[in-house]
C-alpha cells in the first residue's frame, strides 16, 4: 500500500488546470489531503474522472495503476482512462470497458472474456495470452496491439482496427471481423475457421500457416497477403481481391473463388482456379 499525500500547491506548481482545481478543493476543503493509495482508488478515479486521473499520474502526483490479478468482474469502466495500466492477469469477465482508454496497457494473460470493448482504445495494448472469448471488440483500436496467442474465438470485431496487430497463433475461430481493417496485421498460424472476414481490409496482411477452413472471405482485400501453406480449404473467397497474394503451398481444395481478382502468376497456384469472370481454369494448362 502506498502512502499519497497531496495539496492545492502540489497541483498549482504543476499547472493543473481550472476544473482540475475546483474538483481537489470539493475533495480537500483544507487544501490538502493523505490517503492510503489501494486499487480501488485508481479504479474510482479512473472511472470516474478519467481526464484527470490521467493528468495526475503524469505529472507524477499519484502512482499509475496498478490491478494485477484485481477481480474487475462485470464492473462498469466505461469511458475510464487506464491507458498504460497494469491489468496483468486480470479477472475482467463480463466488464463494461466501452470507450474506455487502454491505450498501452498491459493485459497479458487477463481475462475478458464476454467483456464489453466496443469503440475502446487499445493502441499498443498487450494482450498476449488474454482470454477475450465471446468479447464485443467492434470499432476498438487495436492497431499495433499484442494479441499473440489470445484467445478470440467467438469475438465481435466488426470494424475493428487491427492494422500492424500481432494475432500471431491466436483462436479467432468462429469470431466475426467483418470490414474489420487489418492491414499489415501478423496472423501467421492464427486459427481462424469459420471467422467472417467479408469486406475486411487484409492488404499485406501475414496469414502464412493460418487455417482458414471455412472462413467466409468474401469480398475481403488480400492483395499481397502473405498466405503460403495456409488451409484454404472451403473457404468462401468470392469476389475477394488476391491480386498479387502468396498462396504457393496454401490448400484451396473445394474453396470458392468466383469472381476473385486473379493472382498475377499462375504458377504459385495450387488446384483449380476461377478468374474474375467466374470462369474455371487448371493452373498451369493455360486453358479456359
């Protein structure tokens, strides 16, 4: 437990704001107040008046977050400021945490499964391990966050941001990305059967050694995906754009690529291929 004393001074020598001021002297009417700092005042704060909170921690007057292992069950966190908090290992099922900042935040290993991330900001989050099983994660920012190995199977990412993301072996079996952007995204052996991927933006994306069986890819952007041995196999792929995509060694029996924009050498084609009119050809015949 850490001691934390501060004062009207404290917050004029910092240069604290107008309404910074009014909300310290309705809590210190004497000008100056010590508390026991536990979690739950991070967490209070935070949710509370999250603008401020953040402006405290930089300029040092109270400590940064600390809610490793805290049980923040079903808790409402919406809109709260825990950008760059430490949420390590964390018991977040079923929280509110829509709109909240968690930017940079360290998540690793925590567990948010069911939990509310709708329009949250997740920028460089490390999520890394983190149980986010049946979560709604639509139009957050995870650009350039750390989901390697997490667990996203059933996830709602509609719209999401996860362009530079590291989904390295995570489960997003079943979840749905669509129109979700994920350019330059790393997924390389992500388990992603079944997800919906229509309309999504993978231009450049890492998809190597992925399984894809299933996937609905359906007018999905993957001009220049890497997907070399990746499992195609049934996937839905009308439409989409694979112009100049990797798929040397990649499974694409039984997928369906009507109207698919043709990859420009045929030779790093694997089966039967349908070209932008639908029409069937065998790589490497050089017949319709």
């Amino acid at each position: 437990m850490i001691s934390v004393t501060l004062s009207r001074a404290d917050l004029v020598r910092a240069r604290a704001c107008s309404a910074g001021l009014a909300l310290f002297d309705q809590w210190a009417p004497s000008g100056s107040l010590s508390v026991a700092w536990t979690p739950l005042h991070s967490i209070w704060l935070a949710a509370w008046q999250g603008s401020f909170a953040a402006w405290l921690v930089g300029a040092g007057l109270i400590p940064r977050a600390d809610l490793s292992h805290a049980d923040l069950s079903r808790a409402d966190l919406s809109r709260a400021d825990l950008s760059g908090a430490n949420l390590c290992h964390a018991n977040m099922r079923g929280a509110d945490m829509s709109g909240a900042d968690l930017c940079h935040a360290n998540m690793r290993g925590a567990d948010m499964s069911g939990a509310d991330l709708s329009r949250a900001d997740m920028r460089g989050a490390d999520m890394s391990g983190a149980n986010l099983s049946g979560a709604k994660l639509s139009r957050a920012d995870l650009s350039h966050a750390d989901l390697s190995g997490a667990n996203l199977r059933g996830a709602n990412m509609r719209y999401a941001d996860l362009r530079g993301a590291d989904l390295c072996h995570a489960d997003l079996s079943g979840a749905d990305m669509s129109d979700a952007n994920m350019r330059y995204a790393d997924m390389c052996d992500a388990n992603m059967r079944y997800a919906n991927l229509s309309g999504a933006h993978m231009r450049y994306a890492d998809l190597s050694g992925a399984d894809m069986r299933g996937a609905d890819m359906s007018g999905a952007d993957l001009s220049g995906a890497d997907m070399y041995e990746a499992d195609l196999s049934r996937a839905n792929m009308y439409e989409a754009d694979l112009s100049h995509a990797d798929l040397s060694g990649a499974d694409m029996s039984g997928a369906d690529l009507r109207g698919a924009v043709k990859y420009t050498t045929d030779a790093a084609l694997p089966g039967r291929w349908a070209d932008k009119e639908g029409r069937s050809r065998c790589v490497g015949s050089g017949g319709t």
